[in-house]
C-alpha cells in the first residue's frame, strides 16, 4: 500500500491560497496593469528558445509567491529529480518514467537497476540514422526495385499523434520526395481512402505500437499487409515493413523480422513516445540530424526544468497557473490557440498528453482527489478559431483559459501575412484581458451618432467582461529545436500538475474498460458468440447492427 498522499486541501498554501482568492476574486487584470507598469516583465519569462507571458491571468505578485510555496509543500523538485532518476515514479504499473533519457547526450549516464540505458537509447538512434538514411537516399528500394516514395505511419494514439503532429509541424524541412500518410482509425475508411492513392512498390509501412496489441493498429497492419500481397509475394515484405514496438515476439510473430524492428522500452509511455523509435517517420521525414535537434531542444526545456529556479522556471510556472485557473478561479477547459498553421494538430497531440495523464479522479495512495483535475483541453489554429468559437470565450457563460503560441519568424516568404497573423494574437490576448466596458461602449456608439436609447439598448449586448485568463508561449521560428522545446514545456507542466494533485499522471486504466467490452461485443456482432446480458440500449443496438450489416 502506497504511503498515504499529504491532504492538498488541507495544505498550508492551498488554504492560504483559498484565502487569497477571497480577494483575487474581485480584481481587474486591466487595473492591475495600469497600477503595475513593470507588470509584463515580471510575469514573463524565457528558457530553452521560448518566451512566455502569463502576465495576463489574475495574479499578483502574492499569488506566485503562494503559489511556489504550493509547489515546495507538495514536493514538485523532489519528484521532479525522482523521475529524472529513474524511480518507479510510475506506481501502479511499477515502471520508471524516462522519457526524457531519451533526449540525453550520448555522453551522459543512466542507470536503471545497475544498467546504463544511454549506450542502448543511442544505438537505437543510430539505427534508425542508418535506415532513414537509406529511405531518404534512395538506396532503400522496394520490390520493384524503384526508390520509397510514400511512407504510411499504422498507429494509435501516442503512436499516431506523435509523429503525425511533428511531421505536420516541421514541414518546411521535410525530404521532398517523401510523402508522410498516417493511419490510425479502425474504421476502414481511413485506410481505404489511402490505399488507391499509392503505389505498392514504392510504399513502406510502419507499423508503431508499443503493445503490439492495439486492435485498431493490428486490424489496418494486417489489411495493409494484405493489400500489399495482392501485388507481390511474401519474400518482398522485409521491404516495405518496419516495426517499431516494446513486443519484439509479437512483431516477429506478425512476420517483421528484428532487423525490421526498432525497439523502445517499457519506461517510455505512449503518450510521451515521440523522442523514441515512435519518431522514425519523423525521421525518414526531416532527417536524423534535424531530430536530433529536436531532441537537443526537448533537452534544453528539460534542464531548464532541472535546474531553474521555481520563480522563473517555464513549466512549473505554466503548471502553476493552471492550477490556480482549474482550483481557484474555476475554469473548466483550456483552448490551445496556434497561431502558426504548421501547428494545427498540436492542440490534437495536447489532448492525449494532458487528459490521458491527469484525466484522473484518485490519487496515487488510492483515495479520492480533493479538488478538479485536468480540464478539457481543445482548440484549433487561432485565426480559424477567431471566426468559429471565440464569441463563447469572450461572452460566454464558462471560463475557459486560453494558450496562444506563436512563431515571430514564418517559414514562408508572402509579404504581410506574419504581420496581420500576429496582429490578430495579440489583439485577442488583450481583447480576453481588457474586455470592454458600457462606457467605451456608449462612447464608441455615440461615436457613431447612434440614438441614445439605442445606444443604451446595445450596451449590453457590446459590452465585454474581460478579465479572461491567457497565456501567450512566443518563439523565434518553429524550428525542430523549438518544436521540442514546446511539447517537452507542456510535458513537464503536466507532471508538476500531476504531482500537485497527487494522481499517477503515467497510468490509464480508463481506456481499458471500453477496450475489453469491445472485443466482447465484436464476438457477438460477428455472431461468434452469444449475446450477453448488456443492458438494453446496448442489447438493442447490436441486434440493429446484426440485421443491417
Ligand atoms: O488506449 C490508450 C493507449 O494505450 C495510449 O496510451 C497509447 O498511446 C495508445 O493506446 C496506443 O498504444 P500502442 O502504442 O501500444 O498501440
């Protein structure tokens, strides 16, 4: 039984914390930057090539400090520097948490029960160096003997996201022949659609999962092996799969053979796998020399996170505000706001990362959570989300807290675009933070000759509450070094929120329990099984699906 987890609650700063809300409660950012002109440079700050302004949440001085002072009571650094470690941080599936090996230089050590696993990280590294290089050479052929054109990822979740989201992302540097496709969905469809779009021989499938188990990823590696096999035989396979999976005996058992396979390690969850072989598409893609400053960038952050004070340190501070918008000033969700097209998917990729860890509801000792947990996060590239939800965030009823990030520098050369693009950023930034209030409506209306009852009418349908919490996350350009930087910010922050909580944010039962009705269910659509006692809506669904199907 794990030691009982510390009362959050009943915490020193969580209740002085509670007392400070008392009075936060009634503030106005906008006031609180008229009364404050160094406000910006104090509640800002920079590490690993980011910069980040969280200048704009209701917050004083007293709250960071209070809020720090929660982070030291709950322990953050020692956990921090446990998981660095390698201790079984992971309690309920008894694992090590290192993720973050995977970005060490070759020259660093790290024991795991008396094993240096750096030597083992690198000579996976190198592998995947060499077979990209292969690929993108055009000296890796398939059985026709015509050079990789199209690459297509089978994978799901931390298999899928991952790499999807960093191909996406980095697209400036991809190789120019290389087409990147990424499956995922059970659904037919996704891998249908796909199939008459390319050519056989020069296709090569990777197949990620780290179970090797994943019954979508299984389904469409099997269809795509078949459909492979309809134009050649099985002796041409070794050319057009790779594997890359924990499960050596299920990938061989599947017919890739090892020297097909790249190995990644039960320490790596799937969620945070994209640093590991789970990255080969991203390789063949942008390069080995490119990924690695992907990872160098992931590193940076993570020293940063090591080694910065709590005060000016990016993720705890993020994790921090987070904490203080979920607990105190009562949002619910998180609207991931790119401002940069090549990140379309990252508010995807955030999704998995934050409510497949912290989606919890019991503590890491077995007992109940005493407050929220993670919120709902979701969101679109911010110019596109300007003209579909933002009215709700602006007017609406809930408090949802913003994040918007932005690249200073494009990867493009039309004029005036980057200009009007960051125009509009930090325009909502400011509109979410001031608002607007009857008096700068009225004299906006009257402005305009309205008549003055009309103008009263307007008031207020115009008017805007403000005092809408965001954080603004800038760098220089989106580079791999930066893109690291980034996922490695929020993956940090999300262990500090973890820790804060108290909850396991490397586990996730919840997606068993659907999972093993569905395979029930599956035997009983296909009439191989008796149907069992479900209730009757479910009852009644699968008879409809047996009569049409
Ligand atoms: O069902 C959730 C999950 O276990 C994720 O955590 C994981 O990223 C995904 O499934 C895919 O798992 P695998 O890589 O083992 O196929």
């Amino acid at each position: 039984m794990p030691m009982r987890t510390p009362s959050l609650i009943a915490s020193p700063a969580f209740q002085a914390l509670q007392q400070h809300h008392a009075e936060a409660k009634n503030w106005q950012v906008r006031d609180l930057f008229a009364q404050d002109p160094a406000r910006f440079t104090k509640l800002s700050t920079e590490g690993a090539g980011l910069f980040f302004d969280y200048s704009k949440n209701i917050v004083n001085d007293q709250t960071m400090d209070l809020l720090h002072a929660l982070a030291r009571e709950t322990r953050v650094e020692a956990q921090r520097d446990a998981m660095f470690a390698g201790e079984q941080i992971n309690r309920t599936e008894h694992r090590a948490v290192l993720h973050t090996a995977l970005r060490r230089p070759r020259s660093d050590k790290l024991a795991l029960d008396g094993h240096d696993i750096i030597p083992d990280i690198h000579a996976v590294l190198d592998r995947m160096a060499a077979f990209s290089e292969r690929v993108r050479s055009g000296t890796w052929r398939g059985y026709d003997g015509r050079e990789i054109t199209d690459i297509v990822n089978i994978g799901i979740g931390g298999s899928y996201l991952g790499p999807k989201m960093t191909c996406q992302a980095l697209r400036s540097f991809g190789h120019p022949r290389l087409v990147m496709h990424f499956v995922s969905n059970v659904d037919g469809h996704d891998l249908d659609a796909l199939l008459p779009r390319i050519d056989p021989a020069t296709t090569l499938f990777i197949i990620a999962s780290k179970t090797f188990g994943t019954s979508e990823t299984m389904t469409n590696a099997r269809s795509a092996r078949a459909w492979l096999l309809r134009s050649t035989n099985a002796s041409q396979l070794p050319k057009h799969f790779v594997a890359v999976s924990t499960q050596l005996d299920l990938v061989t058992e599947f017919g890739i053979a090892a020297e097909n396979m790249f190995p990644f390690w039960d320490w790596v969850g799937g969620r945070y796998s994209v640093w590991s072989a789970i990255g080969l598409a991203l390789v063949m893609y942008i390069g080995m020399d490119r990924f690695r400053e992907f990872l160098a960038g992931a590193h940076a952050m993570d020293q940063h996170f090591q080694h910065t004070p709590l005060e000016k340190n990016l993720p705890v501070i993020l994790a921090l505000i987070g904490i203080w918008n979920r607990n105190f000033i009562g949002s619910t969700s998180i609207s991931i706001a790119p401002y940069h097209q090549d990140l379309r998917l990252f508010p995807g990729y955030l999704q998995q990362l934050e409510m497949e860890s912290n989606g919890k509801r019991i503590k890491v000792d077995g007992s109940k959570v005493e407050v929220a947990t993670c919120p709902v996060i979701w969101g679109d590239v911010g110019t596109n989300g300007q003209h579909a939800y933002f009215q709700l965030l602006h007017q609406g009823t809930d408090v949802a807290v913003v994040d918007f990030i932005a690249a200073l520098q494009p990867s493009h050369t039309l004029e005036s675009h980057q200009l009007l693009l960051l125009a509009n950023c930090f325009a909502q930034s400011e509109a979410f933070m001031r608002g607007r209030n009857a008096d700068e409506v009225r004299a906006d209306l009257q402005g305009q000759g309205l008549p003055p009852e009309e103008v009263e009418k307007l008031i207020p349908h115009r008017s805007f509450p403000g005092n809408r919490p965001s954080n603004t996350i800038l760098m220089d350009a989106l580079t791999p070094g930066t893109l690291g930087a980034l996922i490695a910010l929020y993956e940090h922050k999300v262990f500090v929120q973890g820790v804060i909580w108290g909850i396991n944010s490397f586990d996730q039962w919840g997606v068993e329990l659907g999972k093993l009705l569905a395979k029930n269910i599956a035997q009983e659509l296909a009439e191989q099984a008796r149907p069992a006692q479900h209730d009757s809506s479910t009852n009644g669904l699968i008879a409809r699906a047996r009569e049409k199907m």
